[in-house]
C-alpha cells in the first residue's frame, strides 16, 4: 500500500488546504483546526468525516488524510508521523498526524 506522503507529499503551511483530510462532523468552536478544516479545505479534499473518534482513527491508519489525534494514542504507532504545522491567528498544533501506511 502506498503512503499518503507518497502519493499527496508532505503537507506544507502553503499546501495544507490542497490536502486529503479527515475531519469531525460537528463544527465545535473549541476545536479550531476542525473549523479550519470546513472553512478552509476543498470539499473534494475531505476523505471523511465522522463523530466517532475511533473511525477518524482507523481512516488515518490506513493514510486516507490527515488529521489529529491524542499524543498517547499516536504513541501506539510508529507508522504515523508528526507534522509541525499551524494557522497564525487561528489555532496552533502541536501533535497533527498523518497516516503512513
């Protein structure tokens, strides 16, 4: 199975919103990077969205986009990697992940 860096690259600050990602249902405002998501990302480039944690979880093993998850969850498998990126002015994020299959 090919990687989703393989075959999208390595999302960038510039490339983010040209990206596949996976994204919450609701639209909380607490959870601004889900916001950004629906605010900033072609609907094409949504893979899915869910209210289930364990179903964004199991779509971002299998590297259909990016998205977010719990350090300690993240901790569990080496095959998912940090990327460093954040909105100025919107949110910052320190553990965004994307699926390496």
């Amino acid at each position: 199975m090919q990687t989703y860096i393989n075959s999208y690259g390595m999302p960038t600050a510039d490339t983010l919103h040209q990206h596949k990602v996976i994204a919450l249902n609701e639209r909380l405002a607490h959870l601004p990077w889900n916001e950004w998501i629906h605010t900033h990302a072609e609907v094409e480039n949504i893979s899915l969205t869910s209210s289930a944690a364990q179903i964004i979880t199991a779509v971002l093993h299998q590297g259909l986009g990016i998205s977010v998850s719990t350090v300690q969850a993240i901790a569990q498998y080496e095959q998912l990697i940090v990327i460093g990126l954040h909105d100025p002015g919107h949110w910052i994020v320190g553990c965004l992940y994307t699926g390496i299959s």
